[in-house]
C-alpha cells in the first residue's frame, strides 16, 4: 500500500488509514450514519437511509473523476456527496434525495479525517507503549552502566546509560500523554450545515448533531468547528513534541553508533543496516528511519498553525490544504515512533567500550571533580589555575591527569594519594544520577502495559 | 525599550523582559539564590552568599564583552559567571570561588529563561481575559445580530454577528487553557551540573535543587531537562495555535472593514490607523498589528521543534538558539493579544450594514432553504434543477430569487405565498445558531473574571 | 492516478511522475545507462549490460517488499539493486554480478530524482508559459480599466486592473525564470560511489561519469553532490518563491471574487465552484486550489533548508527524508501554477463594477489629491487639515467628497468649479500607471510563446 | 550594540545595521533625497529641500513614542514622517509642507530597508571571500591527507581531507554567487505613493524615481514592488540555502572534534570554547555559533515566504512583519558566515589521527575493493559472499580484515599477496579523488581575491 517514494515518511498501517479507500470509507461512514440518525428521527424515510447504507461501497466509486471533481469544486465533498446520490439513485431515485440531507461537504470531509485519526490513535499509542516498556527495560537494567557525558560533542564527566535512556523514556513518555489528551480534544464531529447554524435541520439540528457523534463514537463539540482549527493544530503540535523527542533519542543512538564509539549497536541482519556497495556496514536504519521521518514535520506543523488564519465562515485554501498536511504529520510520526521501537528493541549496548571511552579521556573529564576539591582548600580561582595546567599537561604529555596532578606540591599538599585515587573513578563522581534516573522512570509508571 | 524594527513584534513589557538588564537580572537571580541555599544548608559559607548577593547588579556589567565572550564560549552562562565572580572577587576573593557551585552555565541561562517566562505568562494572560471578556460581551450583545455568513468568501446564508464572534471567542478561550497548562508544565528549575548529575554536590543535590525551585517559585522537575526540550517546544506550540486563532479573529475582521462590506470597524483617531499619504485611510490597525506579529510564529515554532534534536547531554548549537526564538514566540503572540484586545475594545459593528449586505444578494443565499423546502415535495435533485434555474435567473435579471421562485409554477404548487414571504427571511433560517452561541460562550466561563 | 488525499496537492501529471512506476523506471535508467556505459568502456562485459538493459522492468518488482526493505537499509537504492540483481540473475548468473558496478545506492536514487525532475520541468514550465501568455493579453486589454486600488484592504486611489495584472504577470516571470535557472542548475547526474571518490572504478571514474551524463541528458558537476544539497534547496526555494507569487494573485482574485466587491469572476459551470449545500455558490475554485497548495510549500522549503546539514559523506536522515519533500514542493507549484493558468483562462472582469466600486467611496479615495492640490497653495499641514474634515462630514452626511468641498470656503478660494468637477475623476489620477504596466509587460517578453 | 539575548544570532556590525539609529537614518536618507530629487525638478522648493535635509537627524527623533505610533498606524512610516515634519515644521512651516512630497509610507520603509541591505552585501561577502580563502588553502594542503569517509556516521572507505573541504568550499562559494546575484535583483528602490500609480507626481513619477534611485546609488525596477515581495523572498531564499551549506560545514567539524575522533580541533584560548564547569573542555564554539545562529533560519525564510501572499495594493499584516524576518535572516547568515571563517582560520587538522581511525577499522573498509577485485574472477554474488564472511570473522575475532582473507583458500586462489597488501592502502583507494578536488576548487576561482 505504501508507495515507494513514501517508504521513509510512514509505516504500511498509517499509508493504508490515508489511502483512497479508507478515506472513502470514512466519509461514507458519515453519510450512512447522518442517513441513519436522520431516519431515526424521521427527518428523511428510513427506507432513504437503508438505500444510502446499502449504495456506500468506496469501490463502487471512480477515484479518478472524483479527483477531477474535487479540484473543480476545491472540496472532495462535492463529487463524494454526487457519487453517493448517483449510486442510490440508480437504486430508487426518491432515496437519492435524502443523501447528505442537512450537511454540507466540509461536514462530511471533516468528520472522516476525525474518524481516521481515532483509528491513528492506538495505531500510535501501542508503539508507543511497546518503546517505554523497552525503554524502561533498559533504564533498569543499566542504572549502573558508566559511560562519558557529552556537551557539545565532548567528553564530560561520567552519567550512566540508565539516566540517558531515562531522560528519552521520560520524554517520549510526556510526549505521549500530550498526545492522548490531543487526540482526546480532537476526537470531534464536524455537523454545521452551509454556514456553521444546521439551518437546514430547523431546530432539530443539536439533536441530530448528538445522535451522530454517538453513532460514530465521536464526541460532539459545543458548535461546529468548520472554521477553527485550533484543535487539529494542537494535535499536530503534540505530534512535533513528541517526534522532537524521538529524534533526540535517534539522534544520540546514532552518534553512539559511530566506529569511534561504538557504545550501541542497532540489530543488523539481512537487508538491515547494510549498503549496497559496502558489505561491512552496519547502518542506524532505525535512527535513519525515525531521522528521515521526523524531519519534515516541524515544517509542516508550521503549514498548519499559518494555515489557521481561516476567512470567516469556510476559508478559501487554508481548510483544503489541511488533509495531506494531518497525514503527512500522523504517518511520519507513527514511523518514527515504530522505527525507535523496533531500535530500542534490537539494541545492544557496550559497557566496556562505554568504560574504555571515559578512560580514554586519560581522567581530564575529572577536572571538575580536581577543581572542586581544591576549591575547598585554597579558593576555586587558585583551584581552576593548577587544574588548568594539569589538563594542559596531560594533554601535552598524554599521561593521564592523575598523574600530573600527583607530581604538583600544591596539589599534593591538599590532595593525599587515597583522594587522587578515587579522582578517576566514575562511580564516585555519579552525583544523583541514579536517583535522577529512577525519577524519571517513576514518572512514566501511569502508561498501560499488558 | 522596544527597537523600532520590534514595533511590529513586540510589546512594550514584553520587549522589556527580554532586555539585556532583564536578562542578566534573571541569570543572576539564579546565582544569588543558589548561592543562598547552598549557604543554608552549609555548603558553601554564608558570608560568601551575602557578598554574592551584594554584587549581582546588572548595572556594574559590561554587556557589550559579555556578547563577545558569549560568542566565544557559545553559551552567555560563561561570561555572566566570569563577570559576577570578578565583581565579587573585588570585595571578597574567598567568597568569589563560591560563585555558581556545583552549576554550570545551562543552569543559569535555562532557569533564566523559565524566571523570565514565569514573568510573561501574567502578561499574556490578563490582556487574555481582557479579550475574552470583551467578546463576551459582544457575542452576548449579538445573538440577534444577523449577516451573511461567508464560505470561500461568498456569500452564504445566514448566521449571526454573535455566533462568529462566539467562535472566536472559544478558540482563543481554548488557546488560554492550553497555554496556561504550558506555563504551568514549563516552569521548572535546571539544575543539573556539568553533565545532569550534580556530582560536584555530591549527595545534596537533589536537596539543593528543591531548595532552590522553591526559592525561586519554581517547580522541581523529576530530573535537569538540559537535554530535553519538550516543555517549552510544547509552550511554544500553544503560543502557536493561540496566534492561530488570534489570526483568525483579525483576518474575519480585517474582511468586515473592507469598504465593500463596511460591518465592522476598529476605532480610528489621531494617529490610529491613518496612512502618511491618504488623509481618508481608516485602517485596521489592531488586526494588521495582530497578523504582522503572528506571522513568523509557525516559522520559529518549527525551528524550535527542529532544534529539539539535541545530541547526548548538551547540543551543538539546537539549545544555544533557543533565546531569541522563545523570546520571539511570546513577543509575538503578547502582541497578538494586546492588539486584538485593544480592537475588540473599540469595534464599532453596523446591523444596518450586514443586514443591507443580506439583502443585496437578492435572496440566492436562501437557494439551500428553498431547495430543502422543495425536496421534501418533489424530490431533491427535481428541486435542485428548480432552484438552480431560479439562482440564474436572478442573476441574469437582477431580480429577487422569490420572485423568480413565484413565477413558477412547479414552485407555487409546492410553496405558497406565506412560505415564499418567509423564505428570505434570515431570522427563520439561522437555525440552532443562537444555541450554538450560548454553548460556546458557556464554555468559557471558567476564566477568572474580576 | 492522483490519491484522492493529494487532489488539492498535486497534478496528475505530476502524480504520475512520482509514482510507484516512474521512480522504478528512473532509478533503472540509471543502472542501465551506467551498465551501457560501463560496457562501452570495457568496464564489464558487454552483454552484461544488455541483459541488465532486458531486465529493467519496473513491473517485474515487488514495490511491497521494495517498501520493507527500504525502511530496512534506510534507502531505496539498496532493495533496488537487490531486486535487479535478482532478475538478471535468472536470466544470467554472470551478468548479474555487474549490476550497480562501482555505484552506491545513493547514485542510483539521488539520479533518478534529477531524471525525474527533468520530466518536471517542462510541465511546469508549459502551463507557465500558458499563464503568462494570459496575463500579458488580460494587462493589454484593461490598460484603461480603472479600479479602486486597496491598501490594508481599504479602498485607496484609483489604478488600472492591467496595471494590477501586471504585477501578477511580472513576478509570476520573475519566478519563471529563477526556476528555470534552478532546474538547470540542478539537473546534474550524481555518481561517487561509496564515500564519492569513485575508488571501485578507480581512474576511469571521470570519464564513466561524463559518458552517463550524457546518455542521461544530464550536465556533469565538478563532483559529486551526495553531501552539498544546495542545488536542490535551490530549485526548492525557487518554487517557493513562485508560489509565493501565484498565491498573491489568488488571493487578489479571491478578493475582487467576494460578492459585495464582484469585480471579477472565475468561470463557472458544471461541477466547477459548485457547494453540496448551496446551489447559488461560485466559488473561487482556481485561486481556492492555488491557495491550498502552496500553503504547504514554505514548511516544506523549510525542511529541505534544515535538512542541508548533512553529517559526513552520508547523512543520517537528512538526505532519506528528501523524497517527498521535493515531490511535495514541485507538485504543489505545479498545481498551483495549472489552476491559476485555469482561472486566468476563464476570468471574467466586470468594468462596471470596479467604477461603481470606486463611486461608492463617495470620491474620499481622492483625498490625497485634494490635499496635493491644496497643499501647492496653503501648505501642507493647513491643506491636510481642511481634507481631513471634508472627508469627515462626507462619511457622517453621506455625501460626496467634492460636494462638501465646494461648500468649504478656503477650498473654493483655491481650487475653481474645473478643478472640483475633475478632481474625482479616476483617469486623471492615475499618475504613471499606465506606464509602469507597459515596463512590466515588456519585462516580461523573453518568454518563449508560440 | 548587540543584545545580549542575540549574541548567537547576529553580529556586532549587523547588529548596528539595523539599529534605531540605522533604521531611522537609512528612512531619512530616502526622505531627504527625494527632496532634493523633488527640489531639482522644481517640484518642491529648493529652501524646503534644504531645510528638510538640515532637520532629517535620527537623534532628534524619540524613538519611543514612534513605536507607539507605528502601532497605531501599523507601519512606521507614518511616525517616522510625522516627527521629520514636526522637526521641519519648528524651523521652517512652509518647508515642513513638502516632506515627502508624493511618497507613501511604504516607500519610505522599502527603500530604507533596501539601503540596509545595500550595507549588508559587503559586510557577508568579505566574510564569505575570508572563508573560501581560508577553505581553498586548506583544500590544497590536504589533497593528500586520508581520512576515513563516513555515511550514515559509520566508517566508510577513505577520502581525503582536501576533497572534503573543497566540497565545503564549492558549496559555499555557489551560495555565495547566488547571495551576490540576489542582492543585486534585490537592491532596488521602492516609490509608489498610495496605490502603486504615483499619482501625487503627475506625469513625473517615472522621472523623479530615476532620480531617486540613482541619488541612493540603487537601481530602479520596472515598477513599484509594493505588494510583490519575490526577490527580497529569493534574498531570505539565498541566505537560507548558503546557511545550510554553512551549516553542514559546521556540523562536519564538530564531529571531527569529537574526542573519540579527534581529527579535527578549532582554535582555544582564554575565553574561547571553555566551559563554566568544566576546565577542561575546548568546545566547538564556531561550530556552535554557526549551528546555533543558522537554527531560526528556515523557519524565517518559511514566514517570510507564506507572508508573500499579500493583499492587493499593499497587504493587512504580510508586509508589516518583514523587517524583523529579513533582519532576523540576514543577521543570523552573517554570524554564520564569520563563525565559520573564524573556526577556518584557526583549525588545527590531525593526519595521524586520521590514519589511526582509518586503521582502527581493522580493514573492513576495504570490503567493497575486496569484492571488486575478486568479483571480476568469481563473479559478485560469490565475492560479496567471500567479503561478508570475512568481515564478521574480522569483528568476531577482532584480527584485520587481509588476515582473515589471507587465510581463506578461495580467496588467495585469486589474490596474490601483494594484491592483499596493498588492500589496505588508502592512497590506492581513493580513485579521483583528487581530480574531483581540484575541480572543486577550480570552480570557485571566480571569487575576486585580493
């Protein structure tokens, strides 16, 4: 289902909930259940509404004109509403009348990409799912795993991987909820009418509004939102978080990932990770895949917050650009969420090279460490000043820190042998990592897990 | 305070927070404070804190060396440190090594940046309740105020002044919600250390730290989010769905005031709204104030999403641009807010006018009423053919759509003369737009009101 | 062809030139073209490339599992190759092993979109082509066609409707031709290998490149770009800017569309600017197509910007994530430009109404000039101030401008019954305009017409 | 003069060029010659000319107040010229009459804005001829230096340093040559008067626009670009794809000067990369200046793009938000640029290092040689099968890659052992790369050096 040229901005579930059938889908589902409701309160006959369900069939439809169409109109709804009516026409033409009675096309074309998007939800929430719980997995399992702090890039002093993995866990896990109450808002019919008043349905109009969101396991707003988009950009927006926190953990995989470092492996195997013309290659696929995907949505975030700016009652550009925009948002955050699961699931972490990294450092990244603890004996400006000759040296000589602190008097004087030794080791210079660490985790602990 | 190219940009207060003195005012804020709590709980010597205390005056440092060594050290944390420990060396070299303990320069310029946030939300927010407020108030004064609505911007059938102003009224009243949430989530102390562990505070530093958030007023987070920007991309996002809506209420009125339309007007007077070549100019200052601002907020809410992808414990170069997008975002969207609350307070709306603009469509609006009129007798698509001829006639002949509709005869069989009378009659096809209005507004009524 | 999803954001031509199909082609004319060439050169045997040329049949793949393995490796390239090999394979073991000779996956899909691209260019540029040749004979007839001008959608001075379709028609060519020099720029065939040195084909590499080049009808770079994208973020913002353009137009028409301003038109008919609940509507159905495609455009220039920095010699998802971006972009412009070229064709402009328009300002739009005239006698500041309550007692008595103006006794002292009776004659005010609109047109006569 | 919240997004000169001082000259400066222009032609006096050109002076002007005005008035035009006639108006009323005679606010503001940008040309291009200087030196020590290539961050087979930094330098210098040309389309001056028509002038208009453009050393266009923003669009477009070349330059350094790569070092000293805590750090502090100011900038060229579609003659919030986006764009692409130069000029490159990574691979890079080399004798499946296996036996047991492929019979059956030597050589595996060098530098010859 997928198209090729997509293979890398959605998963085959989210191509399929965005392809033409599902779409037609959805917004027949509207016009049957509209049709239904409506009999049910004898607004049309209940023999109009069960021809209407009867002639819904997406593939009895003609994708191609119905495209042609909806450019000439600038809404799908037109030639959908005409395709239905001229299937249940050929039927019973006196059923034909009551299609869409009461509704305009926006009604129908709104209400559908809501109904696709409460099928994205647990699309997207079981994924989700799937990595906190790997995440979590791995949080707990290298709480005390040291590895280098990195700042811009360089060696800093020792964390943990399980305070790193903590702090993707914790915010993928907000991103999440965000998400959820996101959606919750979203999950809205769309029943205005022409005009947004359901002037066609006389005083029955909330009823019916009612009826229909119930029908269709939607929530029914307090009006029509036909030309307030808030909702949907926020939902959007929650997608941003979150796929900004994807590619951060994607982002430090990958870097962990290179051969110089080589902390983390992705699982390889075949036609994963590979190149086609360097057999030893063993790609971030998944880092790639999340990268790739999650790259585009600050923009097209940013299309739909500009598009808001909607002209009075329907706008003319800004509501038609919105489908491919949601989707393109929804498929390429459900990717890079499903590539980070399947990443999380495969990975393999090294602690001795995590080990061998710090010591590779030759103890500098303890300056601090030394800095702080002259500080106390003779002034942190006194401090820093040997610390800084004593890293300037040990980089000169390559002789590790320790070393050359060790044959400084100053130093010597304030610092005994048991203090220099205990200098390098990085588990006595943790901080509260680990409590950190099991904040973080502690934080994520309301999200379902079977 | 505000630079001549931010008039467009900023507000006054808003533009004052984020100035130099400001800035430094929070950056030290932190300083003075976290030297406060570290005395309290003897880590450092008090006297050390009050001269620390005494020194941090933004007015005794030298902005224009601090940018230099900003950019030097890519981070502003690392000059305002040097500064205050010279500032206080100068007093008290013992206590100046007691500056920033156990910090590092994210620290200060992260919980900076959420002081200063801190301070915009009241801003925001009570020029929100103000805009609120007033639309209430319209939206109640308007309920029976009726007017074209508009799709695609023709004109379609009728709505009423009360509902349009209703629906903007909630969506900005949702945008407060969410961005008050945003604050809320967003206002959190960093306080991690070099690497996110506090390990040069050893076993305190979670102690420190809560000390420290309360000091401050600020909330403690479950861990230092150096690394993780969620919150405030998610703090950005509302300022960015808000501006939407904001957008969306001054482009609707920005449209009323057209000279072709004449329904709504902002307040003109010496120096609002006039044109340095046109003395008859009545411009919509307030709304093109409001698009202006609003125009680049999607573009930095993108960047600040992009700029999420932060590699391992601080990025290269994604969290050293934050400052000025944030700063640009709440600039932005405060001056969004000011200028619609501002033309709220002074719209002038003419019943007269919309009601004229109604009438001059010659009753084609009513085109959908006449065709569900019809429908019920002789079937839809028999009543659309009737209609649509009628619709073209009246535009052919210049001629109202009902007396078309009188002069034929498949019509006058089906509708007399009473529901002819009625059928352009605007009042009977608003439909449950005044429930709508009533549910809208009701939705409201939880902002704090004085 | 075109997903019902994608109606408001693409052509089928366009459509069709990022299909499943196309890209395969693509992608195989580059191996085939690079196997011919290879043969050429002695490079590999000759009926190797033959039966790689019979088995490049884009219908002999599986574009599923081509999908699959895509997210695999993290690029098209790498299950392309595999699947070709494979075809070959069962024709000629042999032959099989000299697919992809010395190239990288990247050659192959970086390539296949220039190709690609190539076949865009003229589809663009044709109903550009078409675009301009309308505007150029819609500016020479209206020359003469007075309408008010509007500036913050307020009612200005008159101008000219060619002078207006003008503006559009220049910056429309503008655009032309910087997208026409992008695309040249960028049709250029990538070939490096695996880190772009072209080690596998070791000195040969240059002329192997310069052969493909030329059987591709590409231009040769000075090397490869595998890593610098900017010819491509080139092209990108270059419909960017177009788009830009073409949605300034759209909205113009849009705007002179609204029923209470009427002075133009887009043809109407069957199916086209039709509404499913308002048979009287004729929407601005072109512009409302132009308009919601180019709202995604800028988000998408923008990820393509951000995307540029590219780690290394591959990148980890910013190169993966252009595809669609591209796709995207070229597609909306072309779109874009198609409807607009539509809406151009059918335009209908109403003289009438744009006089009447200009009536309507009961003459305040010649507020400057009456101040022009006055100021040459009574100076500036006096003239300013004698207009300004001329315009004010115009708009409370609802009276002309020149009328009140008569009645003013400083007014008359200065300006006689001639100067009053033309004052509001909009031919007399048009300054230069028609001039600016012949320098417009002509600037525009390097366009190719047939 | 740089705030110190934008020390990472201008520079200190760009800072100043758009100052209120700046700002406010570069307004006068339009306002005083076009009086003189005006005076010439004997359309104002030759005395009010004077006068003006006497009163125009930024520091008389109370900036304050202006923005509050420009707020009311929606564009700062209208306060700028209100306070020059009051400044005139003390000295001289009569003169006061004649300040900008004929112009609208608009005029004012675009052309000072272009005089700014006038001034910005040379401020970016030193930089830029500064960088690509600096680049092309390097490019040519380094033609020989090996280094390992990397795609995806994984070690990829060799390049040179040389070709790297001549593919920096090739991109750059391409943005170069487009930001020249933009610049050049761009720096044009802006005289409309109210609607576009200048009509205020009579039949001079085009006369006294001549004048004007060239009295401010600025072309003159075939017509007012009031409402058609496209080359100032491809201006922001030119910065933003020469930021991304920027940026991609930054992004590779900061990887090399990872400590675990080390290949690659800025320049430290006092002040410059260190870090508040961590004495030992030597940060990538251009790289991260570069990264961090080039972060806003798609978003900016995004805004700017969707503010393109502007309302008729002059638009309602499109026009008013550009000069902070363009100053913003601008600002942030000039810092890059001297970052960049700046981390140029003071880069420290490894060779050894190099080597040693290229070496720590243990060979495997080499597999795609291996496989050519053997393909041609046993065909590609059976090769690729060969290399495969031995890269996981190299991994597995830690030994180089030759070593492994020395002891398997089918591999030495067709490689000799001085084939299995020279494997692991880089120089012999570099096919042309340095033809592409040097063609990559060549292309960049057209920059003026002096």
């Amino acid at each position: 289902m997928t198209r090729l040229i997509d293979s890398l901005s959605t998963t085959d579930a989210l191509a399929e909930l965005f392809s033409d059938h599902s779409m037609l889908q959805a917004m027949l589902t509207f016009e049957v259940a509209l049709a239904r409701v409506e009999a049910r309160r004898k607004i049309i006959p209940k023999s109009a509404a069960e021809e209407i369900a009867k002639a819904a069939r997406p593939d009895a439809m003609d994708v191609s004109s119905m495209v042609q169409e909806t450019r000439l109109s600038a809404t799908p709804g037109v030639p959908l509403v005409k395709a239905l009516t001229q299937l249940v026409r050929t039927k019973n033409p006196v059923a034909a009348g009551y299609v869409h009675w009461g509704a305009t096309s926006q009604d129908a074309c709104d209400t559908a990409l809501v109904l696709l998007l409460k099928r994205a939800q647990p699309i997207l929430e079981s994924d989700l799912l799937r990595l906190e719980k790997l995440l979590r997995r791995l949080a707990d399992q290298h709480g005390q795993t040291v590895m280098p702090g990195r700042t811009l890039l360089q060696a800093a002093g020792p964390i943990t991987f399980g305070l790193k993995v903590a702090g993707w866990l914790a915010a993928i896990h907000r991103g999440h909820i965000r998400l959820k109450a996101s959606f919750q808002e979203s999950l809205l019919l769309q029943l205005g009418g022409a005009t947004g008043t359901l002037a066609a349905l006389g005083k029955d109009g909330i009823q019916i509004g009612k009826d229909l969101a119930k029908e269709l396991g939607l929530n029914y707003p307090e009006a029509p939102w036909h030309a307030h988009r808030d909702r949907l950009a926020n939902l959007l927006c929650s997608c941003g978080v979150l796929a900004g926190s994807l590619g951060k953990m994607a982002r430090d995989i990958s870097l962990l990932m290179q051969a110089e470092v080589a902390e983390a492996a992705e699982r390889t195997g075949p036609g994963r990770g590979g190149s086609s013309s360097m057999p030893h290659k063993a790609n971030p696929a998944g880092c790639t895949q999340a990268l790739a995907a999650i790259n585009g949505v600050p923009g097209m975030v940013s299309a739909f917050l500009s598009a808001m700016v909607q002209e009075q009652e329907r706008a003319v550009g800004g509501w038609q650009s919105e489908w491919p925009i949601v989707a393109g948002v929804i498929q390429r955050t459900g990717l890079a969420v499903a590539a980070m699961a399947e990443a999380a699931e495969g990975l393999t972490i090294n602690p001795a090279r995590m080990r061998a990294n710090l010591d590779a450092t030759r103890g500098v990244i303890f300056a601090e460490k030394a800095t702080m603890l002259l500080a106390g004996k003779i002034g942190r400006d006194a401090a820093r000043k040997l610390v800084e000759e004593a890293v300037r040296r040990s980089s000169d000589e390559q002789r590790r820190f320790r070393s050359i602190l060790s044959e400084m008097p100053e130093v010597r004087k304030h610092l005994d042998a048991a203090a220099l030794r205990n200098l390098e080791s990085p588990q006595q210079y943790l901080g509260v990592a680990d409590e950190f660490r099991k904040r973080l985790v502690d934080s994520t602990k309301d999200s379902k897990e079977s």
